[in-house]
C-alpha cells in the first residue's frame, strides 16, 4: 500500500537529503537489528510463478547451517529506485540504499524441514526490504520467512502462499502453521480469506473497509499510541470497529514514543543517518519491540509455546500499553517481593449464618497473599468457573462465562511464605462483589512485605466456591435492601472480620502475623465496613475506606486510632458535594485523618472491575483509566498502612502525590 501522508514523504525527503549529504559519505554505513536467535540466517529472492497473477517477487529468510558466506544486500538497485520514485525524489542514488548489507548469508543451504511459516508484507508497493530485521530475527529463531513484494491490488496473499506451498522451497513448510504479518492493512482481511492462516498480526496499519465476516483465530493489533490508543481518531477507530467481529484471542497494543517509520527498517536507516522523523522513542527501540512481540505471538499461536509478554504489560517494554485484551490481567505488584497466596476455609460455629438462618454456623473463605520465597510456580486462580459465571451473569458482556478463570494474576498458589511477624491488613469486598475483585491491591500490599487476608462474605457475593465443592450463591440479595439491611450487612462483616482475625492467629498461619500491627480497608460497602469493625476490634490499629457509603453512624467518643477515606470526586468540582455520611463520621474521627478524592474515577476504577471493564472495552463512565486509579489506590493504601503500622513517615499522606487527587480534609 503506497504511503500518502504528509509525514511519510516527509521522512522520505528527509532521508534522501541525509543521504545525499557531503558529510554523509563519511559516516559509518547504516546497519539493520542484529538478529536475537541463536541461529545463522541464510536468504534468497526470487519470483514465484503463478500464471493467475503477475510475477510475485518474494525474498526468503530461513535458518541456515553456516554464517559463513557473502551477506545480501539491505534492497537492490532497481528496489531501492522504486521507493525514490514512489515519493517523488529525485538527485538520490539509488546504490546508497543498496549499499546496506543485511545479517543473512545469500543462497545459503537452509537448515530444517516443515517450519513454521510467517509470511510478511510490507503493503502494495512498498519494498521487501524494510521489514528485513523483523524477517530475520524470526529466521534466527527458527521460523521460515516469506516476505512478499505486491507490487499490485490484485496480488492476493492467498496467491502467494498458494505459489509457496507448490514451489521448490515446499518442503521447508509446515502447512498446519503459517501465520501473517505486516504493515499491510489487510491481515485480518486476508486471514477471513484462507483459513490456512492461522494466527495474524497487523503493525500500525488500518484497513478502510470493515472487516467482511468474524474471525475466530489469533489477531493483535500492534501501532504507535497517538494514531491507534482507543479514542485518538480514525485509525483507532478502524480497530475499534474490527476489534468486535473477533471472537477469538485478540490482542490491541500501543507504543508510545513511535511513528510508523519506528516500526521498520527505514526508520533504522533514518535514525542512524540523523534523522527525525518526529519519534520520541528511538528507531532502534521500536524495532526491538515490534520483534519482541511479533516472535511471541508466533512462538505462542504457531509452536504452541505460552508466551508471558503477550499476557499483560511488561517492565522489560514500558512503552507498551495494552489498550484491548481479550483475556483480561492484574497489574504486576510494585513491591520488589515475589507473592505467594492461600485459599483457607473457615467455620465459626458460635453463630449462625446471618442469610441463612437454617445453617447453624458461619462458613467464611479467605484468600490469604504473603511475600513468597519465590516467584517460580504456578498463578493463583482467579475465579473458579462458576464464580465467574456468576460474576458475569448479569454483566450484559458478550464474553464466555468462564472467562474471569483465565484472568492473569501475579501471586503464585500455595507458595511457601518468606518472612515472619508481618504486619496484616484485611480486605473486604463491596456487596455482591467476590473476594477475588480485590486481588490486585492485595497482590500489590504483599509485594511491600504485608500479610493479606481477603474475606469472601458468603451468601453476600455473587457466588462463592468451598473446597469441597459446593458453591454459594447470593441468598443476601433477596432481602429488601433498606437502611435495616445495610447495617446489619456492616455489623455482620464487623463479626467476620473478627472470626477471621481470631482463626488466623490461632492457626499454622500465626508466625506469619504481627498480632500488634493489623489494620482493616475494604471497598464499597467492605470500606464502611471497617468503622463498625474497628469499634468492635481494638486489633485493628488503622482503617481504610475506599468509596464506600457508611450506614452504621459513628457516634460519640467516636475513634481515635487513623482513619482514611479515599473516593471518586461526586461532582464537577474536587469535594463539592461530598459524601454526606463521611461528612457526618468525619467529625467524630478523633485521631489522625484523611479525606481525598480522586477526578476521573468512578466506583469500579478502584477495584478489578474497572481494570476488567478497560481493558475489554466497556464505557462505565470513568475519564481517568482504572490503571491510573489503581496506582493512586496503591500508593496510598500502601502509604497509610506504612505510616501507622510499620511507622514510616509518608509525605504523600501530608499532600497529595497525584494531579487526580484532592485532600478535601
């Protein structure tokens, strides 16, 4: 496809004028990514036949057995003149493209039978040669490598794989795995076309016509984020609108920094030769990312080989967002410990199920996260399936029941725990809302060095799994939920924090605990929750209410010990109006307190729904992305628990760290 924009023959014209230059000639000649596999990588070009098209020029990059062997040239002459005149550039010398010397060994012996086959296109008109590193850096890898040369429309990619598959170089394919990739807009297209594609990956490229029919085979979406973040204009909405009609795994990353040059081999060329093309993030950077993710999407979808990179974002890319996903993840803890986390059930037999009165005693499960010897093991499950069926159930998302199974967390199951006397923090959920919605902030506190205990309130959830199997539904939603019933849902959530406090520090778990250093958050109606249960606990030393409502008035002499409220912003202006039951409980907060409120957020953003809803793409009315709330969440949970329970000072407690965040008292 022949680049039209503005800043595309921009970066062209710029580029002819460095290498026409007097002082270019005495500069290092340009050099293309070395490739990261452990292979030699050998090359040829040549022109399939097919007497149903016109000549289709290919070049092929494969593993090889020796490095040995004159290296292939970057573009030919005649290649290297096409893109000049493409753009209108004249006074350039073609040779000075020409001159580039690739990694790859010509007409070398190819090493291996029935590879993997990806199949990459540059678009109609554009030259092989500028997806030459991404080609090799597969081939190093041990991928077979088609990069094809469409110099028309009507060149289909189906008539190149069909020209493939009967030529010579057959035998080097595995025909059950071939994938597509490209800057050509048409991937997902094609791949609707010839189910011979298996998986296929479109880099910074939007096809104008609607995607002709669903796809159930592994897509992702890899561009620059000021053309293809949600929301930015055509480009991102294009995506947007094929982004619906697939119904498998999908994926839709950004990079930020980058312009399309970033992603090929002329932008390497440019960069080395001292021009901007208007990229903050370096060429080098950008084709070092587009490698790293193009490899794992086939490693993962061609050899069956899990690939964590394409799971959630990466420290190692920063750069990377994930803008759309298809299997939702956590974010990674900010702590420097490795999380490990529990599931214990637990049986209060001193009273009887306040939902259910016919059971005579209180079953509680109680996800327990701790710092971990070590990070290596299996992740924790986020739901089991038929907690995520009943999460989902009225949802209105068109997304299988079980999908909340498959979520990514980052804690690993039933590690062993490293560390003893740590100080705990209890977490409850809001109503309806199973333990697990909590996971990452608890994730997040362990990796500080805490202790976690997360309360599933049976009968007050969703749904509910015990070990034996059995599972729980919400038999609390059937009561009228009037004033009576919000507070007995606090007192009864005071109780059971309580019971779980007295079991834990009376179980194998106690070395584990601080018995003098627990504190108590919780979110919704588990936040107003924990003014009831701190008057009722004198163990808990500190109390955090994230956006929750109190119904159970705190009355007079009130509390002393510290107190957090911590919400979204409930109107135009930062604490105009604020939540009129913080208003009245504030007053009789005697102790150390804080009131701040977070623009942009809403009720989720503080818990993994949001995070689930963003990364899905559901509008629940946020500005400010739940990822966003969820690092200001973090911070100050982490920071107020810091302070009053390890007692280390936290200057963000003092004034707010965040432009979102006001302090309304």
């Amino acid at each position: 496809m022949r680049i039209k924009s503005i800043m595309a023959s921009m970066v062209i014209a710029a580029l002819s004028l460095a290498l026409t230059s007097p002082s270019a000639s005495a500069d290092p000649a340009p050099t293309l990514a070395k490739p990261t596999g452990d292979r030699p990588v050998g090359t040829t070009a040549f022109d399939l036949e097919d007497t149903s098209q016109p000549d289709l020029p290919v070049s092929l990059f494969y593993p090889t057995i020796s490095a040995a062997g004159p290296k292939s040239h970057f573009m030919t002459e005649a290649e290297a003149k096409a893109v000049l005149d493409q753009d209108g550039i004249t006074g350039v010398a073609p040779s000075v493209l020409a001159g580039i010397r690739t990694h790859s060994v010509l007409n070398a012996l190819p090493a291996g039978q029935h590879l993997p086959l990806v199949i990459l296109d540059p678009g109609v008109g554009r030259p092989r040669g500028e997806l030459t590193s991404l080609a090799e850096d597969l081939a190093s890898h041990g991928t077979l490598v088609a990069v094809a040369g469409r110099t028309r429309e009507d060149v289909t990619l189906s008539s190149v794989l069909d020209s493939l598959v009967r030529s010579k170089w057959a035998a080097l394919i595995d025909p059950a795995r071939i994938g597509l990739a490209g800057t050509a807009a048409d991937v997902p297209a094609a791949m609707v076309a010839d189910p011979r594609l298996k998986a296929g990956m479109t880099i910074d490229s939007a096809a104008k016509d609607p995607l002709p029919a669903g796809l159930d085979r592994p897509v992702l979406f890899l561009g620059r984020a000021n053309t293809y973040t949600p929301g930015t204009g055509d480009g991102a909405a294009s995506w947007q609108r094929d982004w619906a009609r697939l119904t498998g795994w999908k994926r839709w990353l950004t990079v930020a920094g980058t312009q399309h040059p970033s992603f090929t081999d002329l932008g390497l060329v440019g960069e080395q030769l001292g021009l901007d093309f208007g990229a903050t993030t370096p060429a080098v950077r950008g084709q070092a990312i587009t490698a790293a993710y193009v490899r794992a999407f086939f490693d993962q979808h061609l050899r069956g080989r899990p690939q964590p990179l394409l799971d959630q974002p990466s420290p190692q890319y920063p750069e990377v967002a994930f803008a759309r996903t298809s299997t939702p993840y956590l974010p990674a803890p900010t702590g420097d410990r490795p999380v490990g986390s529990t599931a214990v059930y637990l049986k209060d037999t001193s009273r009887p199920d306040p939902w259910v009165p016919s059971v005579p005693y209180r079953e509680l499960m109680v996800s327990l996260f701790y710092p971990a010897a070590s990070a290596k093991g299996p992740k924790t499950q986020y739901l089991t399936p038929a907690e995520s069926a009943a999460l989902l159930k009225d949802s209105g998302l068109d997304v299988a029941p079980d999908l909340l199974t498959g979520m990514v967390t980052n804690s690993v199951a039933d590690a062993r725990p490293a560390g003893r006397g740590l100080p705990l923090i209890v977490l409850s959920p809001g109503y309806t809302k199973p333990r697990a919605t909590l996971t990452a902030l608890a994730e997040d506190l362990a990796s500080h060095g805490y202790a976690v205990a997360l309360v599933g309130h049976t009968y007050e959830n969703a749904g509910q799994s015990f070990p034996d199997g059995r599972f729980a539904g919400c038999a609390s939603c059937d009561v009228p939920h009037d004033d009576a019933f919000w507070e007995k849902l606090e007192l009864g959530r005071a109780a059971d924090v309580s019971f779980v406090l007295d079991s834990l520090t009376h179980s194998k778990w106690a070395p584990l605990i601080d018995a003098a250093r627990i504190g108590m958050a919780g979110h919704s109606i588990g936040g107003a929750s924990t003014l009831p249960a701190m008057l009722a606990d004198g163990r808990l030393k500190a109390g955090m209410d994230i956006d929750g409502t109190t119904h159970v008035p705190l009355t007079p002499p009130g509390l002393s010990r510290p107190f957090m409220f911590l919400g979204h912003q409930l109107g135009a202006t930062a604490c105009v109006p604020g939540d009129p039951t913080w208003e009245r409980d504030w007053a009789q907060l005697t102790g150390w307190r804080r009131w701040a409120d977070v623009r942009g957020a809403q009720h989720a953003s503080f818990t993994d729904v949001g995070l689930v809803g963003d990364e899905l793409g559901v509008d629940y009315g946020a500005t400010t992305t739940a990822l966003r709330t969820q690092e200001i969440a973090r911070t100050y949970v982490s920071a107020f628990f810091d302070q009053h329970l390890r007692g280390e000072s936290r200057p963000v407690l003092d004034r707010p760290g965040y432009p979102e965040v006001t302090f309304c008292h």
